[in-house]
C-alpha cells in the first residue's frame, strides 16, 4: 500500500469523528500514506488530542457539524483537501418506542452533518476538485431490531453520496461510500458474545473486520488508484452480505 497510487503526500485530510474506534484507525492509515490530518471530534476532545499528538502534533478541532454555523467556522480556520465523513452515533431503541427527538438527533449526526460538510467543501473546492468519503454502513442495506433510526441514516447517507457524486463530478470533486460490517473494538466479544460468535460462524472470511481494514478501504477510495471511481458503495464486511438471506 506505499506505491505511489496510495500516496497522500500533499493532501490534508478532515477525518470526521477520529476520536472513536474506526475514525482513528482512518487517520493513523491516512497519516501514514502521507497526508496531513485534521482530526475532528464532538465531544471527546481528550481522545483527539491524544491522537493528535500521536500523529506528531496535527489539527485537533472540536465542534457539532450538525449545526451550520459550526462547519462554516471550521471551514474558515481549515483548508482541507479531502474529507472522511466518520462521525456517528448508534444507539438501539425500537421505533414504536422512539421518541421524536431520538429520531432527529441520529439523523442529524449521521445523515445532516455530513450534508453541510459535503456542501461546504464543495463550494471551497470550486476549480481545484477533491475526493470524499462517507462511512455509512451494511445496514443501510439491511437493518437489524432496535437499528431502524440508524439504518435509515445510513441507507440516506448512501443516496446522498452518489447524488453528491452526480452533482459535483463536473468540479472534478468524486464521493464515495465504504459500508462496514461488525469492527472489533475493545470489550465486544466481552459485551456481545452471542452476536460476535454469530458474525464469525456466518462471515466467509470467518473473523470480525478490524479499523485497518476499514481505513485501507478509505485510502483506497481517497488515493490517485481510485481517480475513475466515484458514487461507489464499497462493502467492507469478510463477505457477509455474499450470505443468502434465505
């Protein structure tokens, strides 16, 4: 992956959500092809200082895209070159139990955020181009019990990156997706034993996916190999949605 078609040097990447699990796993990879990373995060501001520290000192910047004003102001400071729409929330609540509020609040972390930055960029980004990528997820294709609001903002964040795709290929800016399926984080097998168990007795590749393995995906998409590929879903699962559903 060091060949220079995986070569980010030059590039100043904003990471969205880096202070999680798989948001750090893409800048480490990001920063290690060479780009510069901006590390963003809502509210664990401590997570993303030390990651920024790690990756020797980079931008660590705290703020709630879901508000306009606050993508306009970090736009303002930060002059990315390419963007990793990371920052999510999952939560599990039925739908006949959810409340309004709980219904916006995933739609706006998931879905409305990464509008205003995809918008923003785009409009910074007139005549030079760039690439993005939105991490969605595997059920934005097929939903799980208690996973309908997230579900919901992942099968939007979909459609949103290939008509950002449509709409700004002229720019010379492409948009693309990776849609992971279950990443080992610490405690899982611990939290959820019976659903990680499942996961590897029915993924062809037999093992839970790790953040490389997201982060190589993305790098792929960001890179100069990726230059003819935009309004693409990538499924980054070990083959578990090659299963028959039957």
């Amino acid at each position: 992956m060091n060949s220079d078609g995986f070569n980010l040097a030059g590039e100043t990447v904003l990471v969205t959500g880096a202070s999680g699990n798989i948001g750090r796993g893409i800048a480490l990879r990001l920063a290690e092809s060479g780009a510069s990373v901006i590390v963003h995060c809502h509210r664990n501001k401590a997570g993303a200082d030390q990651l920024a520290a790690e990756l020797g000192g980079v931008s660590a910047v705290q703020a709630d895209l879901a508000e306009e004003a606050a993508v306009d102001a970090l736009f303002g400071e930060l002059a990315p070159t390419m963007i990793v729409n990371n920052a999510a929330t999952q939560l599990v609540q039925s739908l006949g139990d959810m409340d309004y509020e709980h219904w916006r609040t995933m739609l706006a972390t998931n879905l409305d955020a990464a509008f205003l930055v995809m918008r923003r960029a785009a409009r910074a980004w007139v005549g030079r181009g760039g690439a993005i990528v939105n991490i969605a997820s595997i059920e934005a294709l097929d939903p799980a019990v208690g996973h309908g609001h997230y579900a919901t903002s992942k099968a939007g964040l979909v459609m949103l990156s290939r008509a950002a795709a449509l709409e700004f290929g002229s720019a010379g800016i492409r948009v693309n997706c990776v849609s992971p399926g279950l990443i080992d984080r610490e405690g899982l097998a611990r939290d959820w034993p019976d659903g990680v168990s499942r996961w590897c007795d029915r993924a062809p590749l037999g093992r839970l996916g790790t953040p490389k393995d997201v982060a190589d995906a993305v790098l792929f998409l960001l890179s100069p190999a990726a230059r003819w590929i935009s309004g693409t879903n990538l499924v980054v699962d070990g083959g578990m949605s090659a299963q028959s559903r039957w």
